[in-house]
C-alpha cells in the first residue's frame, strides 16, 4: 500500500518536478524515437564503453544533428550518461530498450492514448470519450475493438492481454478446486481466458458473453483451436437491461470487466447476475484496483489507465479504490467469501456468493 498523505517534496523539488512535468510530452517522445531508431540499441551493445554521437549516426543512419539533439534530451531524463566523447545507456534507458512492460506501456500510451489525451478537458466537461474520435467513430471504444486502426489495434490487445496472462495460470486451480461443469465468461472479449479453462479441464463447459462484435472475433479463435464444441457464444450488450442473462452456471467469471463501467452500471450488472445466478454458483470477479497495489508505479500505471477510459473506453468508467468497488458489491446483494490480492501484476481476486 503506498502511503499518499503526505507530501515528499520540498519547495525546490516540486518546482524541479514541475518542469520535468511541463515537458514530459516532449521527453515520452524523445524516448520512443531513440528506442524506434535504434540509438539505444547500438548503445547497449557498446555497453560500459559507449559511442561518440559520430559513431552512432554512422551505425544508425541517422543524422549526427538527429542523434545528439535526442541523446541531450536523453541526458537530462537520465536514459543515457556522457563520458566525454561517449553517450553511455544508464539504467532507465536499459529497460527502456529490454522491459516488456514498459515497451507495451509505451506503446499503447503511442498508439491508443496520445492524440485521444487532447481532448481530456472536453470528456471530463461532458463525461463522453471526447477523444476516441481519434480513432474512430463509435460510441465507445468496445463497438471498435476488432477494426481498430493497425497499430492502435495491436499496442490495444498487447496491452490488454499483457497483465491478465500474468494473472490466468495463477487463477485456474482455485477456479477448478471444486470441479465446476460449466463457466460462463462476462466479457470474455476474444476468448483467453475461456480457452485456458477447456484447456486446463477436459470436462467444462464454457459460455462466452460479450457485444456480438467481441462474440464474433472469440468464436474465430475458438474454432481454430478446435474448441467450439465446448465454448460458446452468448452475443448481448450487458447494459441492456431489457436482454435475459442464460442461467445454468456453476461459476460465473468476469476479468477486468467492471472497471469498464460507471458505478450505477455495475451495480445493475451485478444485480441481474445475481438474479440469474443459483444460491449455490458462485461469482468471482479479477479487478486492478488502485489502492492495492505494492508498487508506486503500479498505482500510477492504473491511474493513468483510468483516464484513458474517461478520455477513450466510454468516459464514465475507472479502475476503482477496493472500498470503493465493494460497497457496489454489497449493494448488489453479493458477499466476500474470499478476497486474494497480489496475484499476477498486481490483481485482486473476489469470491461472492449471493447474500
């Protein structure tokens, strides 16, 4: 838990960390462009030795001008360290190059959020994705997922998936414990995790529910992994209050599912699963949540993924505080059987049962 009461910055530092912050835009750049155009990677292969800027344009073919205007940007965002005539990769710049996490961070931040983050003003002004125009025309970024522009789509998926295959493998034998005989996945999207449970157990039966386009896209990867005659298809829009939940399941799964709706939104949702559920099903819900992470970074990665839902997602939706999100539970008319934290990167995993 990461202690936000009290401030850790003297006068001088916060004005320090007010310029930083004034031009980040610019350094996110430089950084992006060094690692695009490879000068970090030239400069991790001389190691400890470094290059002049001559060398690297050379092995580059980038304009000497080109490499020295971003590596002195690079010097004070310490991503390099000049030992004169040499520019030597430091730490930041190393993980910059080598960390997945932070290239898929990078990305998605390049390829999905950037232009959309202009338009913040306007979604925080009228609780509307102002900025998902830059990406297409759709009411929310869900009704656009599967034609997403190329890059966009690919940093989207990478991002995505990249925190829940952490936390799967983790999650399927406390799912499987008691042998359930059919699952079905709320917001399935393209399918994950319904493929690792027909994986894992040779018995279950899985149903995917999902917007059709989502269902669309799932049952593709399903049939090609040989699985459709265990995993199926249950297209619906879940904030149509209007449209019947299916029944029958012994658990029923929703993975990073919620954070994608406003609070009330929630609360309807769960309040119809509950009415669709049997006394003995049980529901488990695998959350990011903000005030539950070990990690600074973490807790600032998740708040920054939180506007790109005001900005981009549907404008009204977050990753949410822990006591937050449970008082919507309780409402709900759902009880906490067991609460797991730390899984993975950073998840929280539910286990209710009807109250």
């Amino acid at each position: 838990m990461i202690d936000f009461s009290k401030d850790p910055l003297t006068a001088l530092q916060a004005k320090n960390e007010a310029q930083k912050l004034a031009f980040s835009p610019i350094v996110f750049h430089a950084a992006r462009t060094l690692r695009d155009l490879g000068i970090l990677t030239v400069l991790d292969n001389a190691q400890s030795q470094g290059l002049s800027a001559t060398e690297i344009s050379r092995q580059t073919n980038v304009s000497e001008y080109g490499v020295k205007v971003l590596l002195e940007m690079a010097l004070s965002a310490h991503i390099v360290t000049w030992e004169k005539p040499n520019y030597v990769i430091a730490n930041l710049g190393y993980f910059l190059l080598h960390d997945k996490m932070t290239r898929i961070n990078l990305d998605f931040t390049a390829d999905v959020c950037y232009a959309a983050m202009m338009h913040l003003t306007e979604s925080i002004q009228k609780g509307v994705p102002a900025g998902l125009k830059e990406l297409g025309n759709w009411a929310n970024i869900y009704e656009g997922l599967s034609i997403l522009p190329g890059k966009a789509k690919k940093s989207w998926f990478e991002f995505d998936h990249f925190y829940s295959d952490r936390a799967f493998p983790i999650l399927l034998q406390t799912i499987f414990k008691d042998k359930p005989k059919r699952i079905f996945d709320i917001g399935g999207n393209t399918g994950r995790w319904s493929l690792q449970c027909v994986n894992y157990d040779s018995d279950v039966e899985m149903t995917i529910i999902d917007l059709p386009q989502q269902i669309e896209m799932a049952m593709k990867n399903v049939k090609a992994q040989g699985f459709a005659d265990r995993i199926k298809g249950y297209p619906m829009n879940m904030l149509d209050k209007h449209l019947a939940l299916p029944t029958g399941a012994d658990i029923w799964w929703m993975s990073q599912f919620l954070d994608c709706f406003s609070p009330m939104e929630i609360l309807s949702i769960l309040q119809r699963v509950r009415n669709a559920m049997s006394k003995q099903a049980k529901l488990y819900i695998l959350e990011l949540f903000c005030d539950a992470q070990k990690y600074e970074a973490a807790t600032l990665s998740l708040n920054a993924t939180s506007l790109y839902f005001t900005c981009l997602a549907n404008g009204n939706s977050r990753f949410y505080r822990s006591e937050d999100f449970l008082e919507i539970v309780e409402a709900a008319g759902f009880v906490v059987v067991k609460r797991s934290d730390d899984i993975g990167l950073g998840h929280t995993l539910l286990e209710l049962q009807v109250n």
